[in-house]
C-alpha cells in the first residue's frame, strides 16, 4: 500500500522518564487492515508506546513526549484514553477487565448498552429508560461473528473458559461503531496453544474486515503466522521493521535481545568441580512466578545465572529456596539438605539472598542504615548483640552496627550523609548496595540476587556487578544471579540458564549465540523452528 | 524563620498548642487564686498514675499491631491481681507485690490468647482490639457478680457476694508508692516511689526493645516482610508486644488504683484505653512509631491538662468544663493520629 495514507503513524517518538530514556526516536506506521506484530524483551518499551497511543495521564504527568501520532493522515494528540477509544482505538489487555457476574451480552456492551424508552422517560428524562436486552443481545451477536468464533451471548463471565474471556474482551472492542485499530497486548498469553489458533484465525477475520491490528506478543511464532510487518523494539528503539514474509522465528529472536555492542566478557574466576548447589523439581507456589519443575546444580565458586521473561517463574526459584514463598522440591547446598520454607533455617545455612522487591522486602526503610545492614545478621546468628549484667539478657551493639555499617559504607560507596541516615531517604543505587550489604554481612557461601540492577543507573550497575565478581573471586562465594537482563548475564555469569513457564528451558555458555537465548526464552524449541515462517 | 518551621513540623501542632495552653493554665493559675503547690503534686501523681498504662501501648505499636485499644484486657488482669491478692489477706507492700504476682499470668494468658486473634485480623487490629476490650470488660462485669468473693471489704454489703462497684484500697496498699520517700517542699508532694516505679517500668521497656526481640519486634512493625525474609517469625513477635503490652497493662491499673485509692470494677476499665492512646499521641507518637520520649511528654501534657483544666477553668468560668474539655481532646487526638496515618500510606 505505498500510496495509502496508514491509518496510523508514529513519528520520531522519544520519552524519558526524568532523564531515563525507554524511547528513542521510534517510527513506523500501520496501514489499513494490516497485523502490526510489536516485539521486545521487557522493559524494550512496547508498554511505554501503547500508553503514548492512548494518551495515558501517566505520560503527561511525567513531561510528555516528543513526536508526532497520526491518524488518517491527521496528527492527534490524546489526553485521554477516551479520546483514543472516541477515535477508533480499541485495547484488550493483558489482564481481563470483565465483570464476571454478567453475561458475555453485557459485558460486550457494557456502558454502551442500548436503551428502550418508556413512560417514565418523558416524565423524568433519558435516566428512566430500560435496557433492550433483545437489541444488545444482537449486537454482542453481531461482534461475536466478526471475531468468527462461536461465543454463548447468555453464558455468565465466571463460568467461561479463559479463552471465551479473551474473545468476550476482543468482541467488546469491536463492538464500538468506529473501531478502526485494534491493540492487543500478549492476548495469547493466557490461552491454551489451540485457543491461540482460533485468536490468531479471527485476528486475521478481523483485518481482513479492514481494522488494523497491533498484535503485542513473546510467542515469536504466532508473531510469524499472523501478522503482516515486524517490528521489533530494542531498548526503546525500533531497530527492525520488516514484512514478515522471509523473516524467521530465528533472526527476530536475534534482532530482540542481540546488541550492538560486544558483550564484555571480563576474566571469570575458575570454579572447583564439585556441585555445591543442587536443586531437584523445585516447585514454588509465588503468584505471578510461579515455579513449576525446576532441577539444576550449580558448582561451588561459580556464578549461575537466570533469565528468561517476566512472569515465567524466574524469580520464584530465589524466593522459594529461600522459604519466603511455600514450595517444595529437595535442595542441598555443600552435602546438607536445605529446610525448604522456613526462612531462619535456610540463613543459618551459610546462605544470603538479595530481594528483587528492595523496597517492599529489602529494606527497612524508616530505620537507620545501620539497622538495615546489622538486623539480618543479628536476628539470623545472634550477632551484635551484646551481654549486659553478666550475660543476664543481650542488648543490641549499636557500636558494633555501626562499624559494620561504616564498613560497608565505604567499601561499596554507598553515597549517604551518615550511617544513621533513614534507608528511605537513599537513591535505588544505593538502596540496593545497602541490600548487598545485608547479605554480606550473613558472611554466605551462596547468595541469590535477584535482579540485582533494576531501576538503578549506570554508574551504579557497574559498582553492584563488579561487587558481585569481587565477593566470587575473592571470597570463593558462590552466587546465583537472576535477571532479566540477557546482557548483564552473559558479561558476569559461568553458565546461564533460561526458564519459561516455570521450568529450565535450557543452560547454556555466555559466549552461546545470542539467538539461542531468544528461542528458549520465547519457548521455542531450538531444533526446528529455526526455519518455520 | 526556616528553622522555625521545621522545628514546628518536628515538633507536631498538636504539642505545640497543647504545651502552650498548659503553660497559659499554669501562668493564669496564681492569678484567679489556684494555688500552685497542689497543682503540681496533683500534676505529678496523675502523670505516675497514667504514665504505665500509656508505656504499656508502645510495645504494639513498634510491631505494627497499631494502638492498642484492647487495652482493657491487661487491666482486667490488673483487677484480678488486685480483688485477689486483696481475697486472700494480703496488706501494704507485700499485698501490692502479691497483687503484682498474681497479675502477670493472668497478663500472660490473656495476651497470648490476644495476639493470636490480632495475627488473623492483621491490619485490622485497631478496630478488632476495641470491641475485644468492650466484650471482655462485659463479660468480667458477669464475672465479678459470680465469682467466690467472700471478704466483706470487696463484696457488695446487702447480698454478701458479688464486687462492690469501687472497693476502697485504704486498708491495704493506698498511696503506697505515693508515700515512699516521699518529699515534701512547702505544699507541694513529689512522689518519689510512684515516679521510681514509672521510671523502672520506663527502663524496662527501653532495655526491652534494644534486646534481640525488642529489635526483631520493631521490624516486624516497620517492615514485616523485611523481618520474615530476615528469619523472624512476624506471627510471634505480634504476639510478644501483645502479650507485654497486656502484662503492663495490667500492672498500669495496679498502680493507678494505689494513687487513686479504689479498686473499680464492672464498667470502669472500658473507656480506659482512650486516655492512654491519647496521651501517647499528643507525645508525638504515630499510629507506627513510638518512643519513651513520647510516652513521657504525652502523659505529662495530657495529664497536667486534665489536672488544671477543672481548677483553674472552672474558678473562671464557674461551670464544669473540665470533662468536656477533656473528652474534645482525647478523641480530637485519636482522629487527628488515624487521619495522618493515612495521609502517610497514601
């Protein structure tokens, strides 16, 4: 369609949030009855663009953003996401914003149903009118066959399978007079592989009835098979933006998660060979990351890194070994089996972690830093804690706190106005030293950090991570690293592995090519569908 | 002018006026003929009278079980410390230590039996311990018509069984810690005991939230998933602060009944939490941090303004302001502290 004015262009779009930059100079357009796929690894910035679409308050709050939205040709500007569903844009969530108590016709015309005048109204106005159960029933009908799937229009919202929730919130948007763009936001994630079948079917039924469709996903096949054009963002850039015909599931995965630059391989500490760690069918009940089969083992002296995507289950394995979420399974860590939840025996194991939730789980954060470095310490073993009258009870030593706090102070420059000083009152960067510091002081011989460089700056990153290889070469210390940053990883870690839906999809080198990553962790397997487009 | 701000900020309104319109009774006290010696004895010995009852909040609300309005729970171990040791004969010092004695296990058993229903109620403790305090207090208040009494200082003089409404303490333990060493300066009393007992209780707090639990316990109130992550059980340390926080209660009522002379049973101990929390709110404490510092001021300014309020308000306005001033005050300070806890959170 090269003369076709597209039915909606991006143009140059950049935001930062203050002075963070998730989008750079994005371009590309959507034409009419064309599937857009819209790929990324977390934190690419697809969500930051689709609430730039929607005109998001959030967006506005934080400065704007620079670029041009068109649409018809018309540069528009949305305050609102009223105004974007006013002008044809439609979104269905990840998540189902359904009421579950009504049926699928109610849902689908919810707020917009059709109305029936009566007596009342010409006495009392418009707010008497009754509903036209039997106009709305058609129309929730109507929709329901433009998504070309066979949906009950009476069946109540509870008693549907995920998949007819998927519809019911797909057919809702359709059902506006002027739905022209259609955005749907990892709408398979939820569904079985054959729901995603019919989803994918009625997707293409709908662009070929002429509404466009910007179709957000990490099942890169299903990207493959449906749409059109790729586009694919990398740290807030749009670095591909090509027809699919002739692309492969292969070299999206590489074009999504490869770099530009090199990664640094510095010099990693030599491992011994006897397996320190062993994890044998993990399974953690943690919502949202859920685990559901994990096994590994890691040597001691190593560094063991976890990727994979949000959600998958990476970060569960951390917080079940470490009795914060219950879970089961068998671990051992040098010989001896681990107390699965029950967090004071697994500290008392010579084991530490660091939390990915530092604010909710780690930090204290109306107390002092010296209580923020000593209390894990103290509670776990019993130290700083000094006799009074005799060895009669124990007292806190807030001396002994505070030389350990100073200590670790200086030695990972935590920038701060004194030990005393609030952990609240810190930067992300160095909030996260100050949980490093806590596990430190523990003196582990294995640690888990999870996510050990979110939401914190550069300059900071580089001091956790050089850190983290110090305490290893130095101290021996065996170190479990999970990230969701593929990069990081593979500059710091001895082996890799990758989770996807809750079980290890595949361990491989840091120096492995970096498509490789991006299969296993879009759940590809790595063998055939190399080719497959 | 900056530093006045901050230090009004840092300082908290509420104090502010508070110890302004304290310091205004004092002043205007000489001056429509209230003599100041007695004031300041009475001053003292309610501030001792209270001052237990309102430490006796603090250790819950370091472990974020918030204020604890079952107060009554404690002085109800309180009132069975004192009716029995009172039973069974015993008089002066060794009566009130016997009362004491006999206080703590009932303290204990209730405390224990408390923390468990607030860790299944958690974030909801505040309304919960209230009506766990109105409901015990009724139920003591069936209690202490059927239990055994048998003494006839205790029992009501028609029937011969069942509590008398207020049991006067003249014959046992009255003014015990009030008159211990005492000393006397033209017409005004220090009570040396009462305070040193206070001052006890406040060390005993204080070396208690700097022990290992103390420490664990504060955490668990700032942060409870830190604490968990950390190997503390946030369960049992809610149930230690409530179990403390009961037991001090109780030995609270116990002092509280030598300085005021009676022992009142029945409905008596069911308002007695709001003074208490009011008091440590005024000191400057949140709905999630407290401190001795606060304890002390808050009692101090909240009873010397209970004190004065009457006699030199009333000498001026010749009608009875005192208990109206007093219930705008404690619960205007309850609400002003629950709405900036909010503010907080938000």
């Amino acid at each position: 369609m090269p003369n076709e004015t597209p039915l909606l262009s991006l143009e140059g779009i950049s935001k930062d949030f203050y002075g963070n930059v998730v989008l750079e100079d994005v371009t590309f357009s959507v034409g009419r009855g064309q599937i857009v796929g819209l790929v990324g690894e977390n934190g690419a910035g697809k969500t930051t663009l689709m609430r730039i679409l929607f005109g998001m308050p959030v967006i506005a709050e934080t400065g704007g953003f620079k670029g041009t939205v068109s649409l018809d040709g018309k540069p528009v500007a949305f305050k609102s996401p009223f105004d974007a569903l006013d002008a044809g844009i439609g979104m269905v969530h990840q998540e189902f914003s359904l009421i579950p108590g009504f049926t699928t016709t109610e849902n689908i015309t919810l707020n917009r149903e059709t109305m029936k005048s009566n007596l009342a109204c010409d006495i009392f106005g418009s707010r008497m009118s009754v509903l036209d159960r039997a106009a709305m029933r058609k129309r929730a009908s109507v929709a329901i066959e433009r998504l070309g799937v066979k949906l009950d229009p009476d069946m109540l919202v509870s008693e549907m399978p995920v998949g007819h929730k998927q519809f019911t919130e797909i057919a809702r948007e359709i059902d506006r007079a002027n739905v022209k763009l259609l955005v749907l936001d990892e709408p398979t994630a939820v569904l079985t592989e054959s729901e995603a079948e019919v989803l994918l079917a009625s997707l293409r039924t709908l662009a070929s009835q002429g509404i466009s469709i910007i179709f957000i996903s990490h099942r890169l096949h299903e990207i493959v098979k449906v749409a059109d054009r790729i586009v694919v963002l990398r740290d807030g850039k749009a670095v591909k933006d090509v027809p699919t015909a002739g692309t492969t599931v292969h070299d999206i995965a590489k074009w999504m998660v490869g770099r530009d630059v090199q990664a640094s391989v510095t010099e990693l500490s030599t491992c011994k060979e006897n397996t320190f760690l062993s994890v044998e069918h993990l399974w953690v009940d943690m919502p949202g990351e859920t685990v559901r089969d994990v096994s590994f083992e890691v040597r001691e002296g190593e560094i063991f890194g976890i990727g994979g995507l949000a959600g998958q289950g990476k970060l569960g394995i951390a917080n079940g070994i470490m009795g914060l979420f219950p879970g089961g399974g068998k671990v051992t860590v040098d010989g001896k089996d681990i107390p699965l939840n029950d967090p004071h025996g697994v500290l008392n194991s010579h084991m530490a972690s660091v939390s990915e939730d530092r604010r909710g789980v780690g930090l204290l954060l109306d107390e002092t830093l010296e209580w923020n470095i000593a209390f894990t310490a103290m509670q776990a073993k019993g130290e700083y804690l000094t006799p009074v009258l005799g060895g009669l009870f124990k007292l806190r030593d807030e001396k002994a706190m505070k030389k350990l706090a100073e200590q670790y102070v200086k030695q990972l420059e935590i920038k701060c106005t004194g030990t005393k000083q609030r952990a609240m009152e810190l930067s992300g960067g160095n909030q996260q030293k100050i949980c490093l510091a806590k596990a430190f002081a523990l003196n582990p011989r294995l640690l888990f950090v999870s996510e050990p460089t979110r939401g914190i700056d550069v300059g900071a990153k580089a001091i956790v991570l050089e850190t983290l290889r110090t305490y290893n070469r130095e101290f021996g210390m065996t170190i479990v690293m999970i990230s969701s940053e593929l990069e990081e990883l593979r500059s710091i870690c001895h082996r890799i592995a990758i989770v996807d839906e809750g079980k290890i999809a595949g361990i491989l080198a840091p120096t492995a090519d970096i498509a490789e990553f991006g299969l296993l962790m879009s759940g590809e397997p790595d063998d055939k569908n190399g080719d497959a487009a | 002018m900056n530093r006045i701000k901050a230090f009004i900020t840092d300082f908290g309104w509420p104090r502010i006026i508070i110890a302004l319109f304290l310091l205004g009774l004092f002043i205007s006290a000489p001056i429509v003929g209230v003599k100041l010696g007695p004031s300041f004895t009475d001053v003292f010995n309610r501030f001792g009278q209270n001052a237990i009852m309102v430490l006796a909040l603090v250790p819950m609300v370091q472990a974020g079980c918030g204020l604890n309005f079952g107060l009554p729970l404690g002085i109800l171990a309180g009132l069975l410390g004192s009716t029995l040791a009172m039973q069974l004969g015993f008089v002066g010092a060794p009566g009130f230590i016997v009362a004491i004695l006999i206080t703590i296990p009932f303290g204990l058993l209730f405390g224990l039996g408390y923390g468990k229903l607030l860790n299944k109620v958690k974030g909801e403790e505040m309304t919960i311990a209230m009506y766990v305090g109105f409901s015990a207090v009724m139920l003591f208040s069936i209690l202490w018509l059927v239990l055994p009494y048998t003494k006839a200082d205790l029992v009501m003089g028609y029937a011969g069984e069942g509590l008398r409404r207020s049991i006067s303490l003249e014959k046992y333990w009255a003014k015990l810690l009030n008159d211990f060493l005492a000393v006397r300066i033209g017409d005004f009393v220090f009570p040396t005991g009462l305070m040193l007992f206070v001052g006890l209780c406040v060390l005993f707090i204080f070396v208690f939230m700097r022990t290992r639990t103390g420490t664990a316990l504060t955490a668990v109130g700032s942060n409870p998933d830190y604490a968990r992550a950390s190997g503390v059980s946030v369960e049992r340390m809610r149930t230690v602060s409530t179990v403390v926080s009961t037991v001090l209660g109780g030995v609270g009522i116990l002092v509280y009944q030598q300085s005021f002379g009676f022992v009142q049973v029945y409905d008596a101990p069911l308002y007695m939490a709001f003074p208490a929390v009011s008091a440590l709110l005024i000191g400057g404490a949140s709905v999630t941090k407290a401190s001795m510092v606060n304890v002390v001021i808050g009692t101090f300014l909240f009873q010397g303004m209970l004190t004065m309020t009457p006699s030199v308000i009333n000498s001026v306005l010749k009608t009875d302001m005192s208990e109206v001033i007093r219930i705008i005050v404690s619960n205007g300070m309850i609400i002003y502290a629950l709405t900036r806890k909010t503010k907080v959170t938000k």
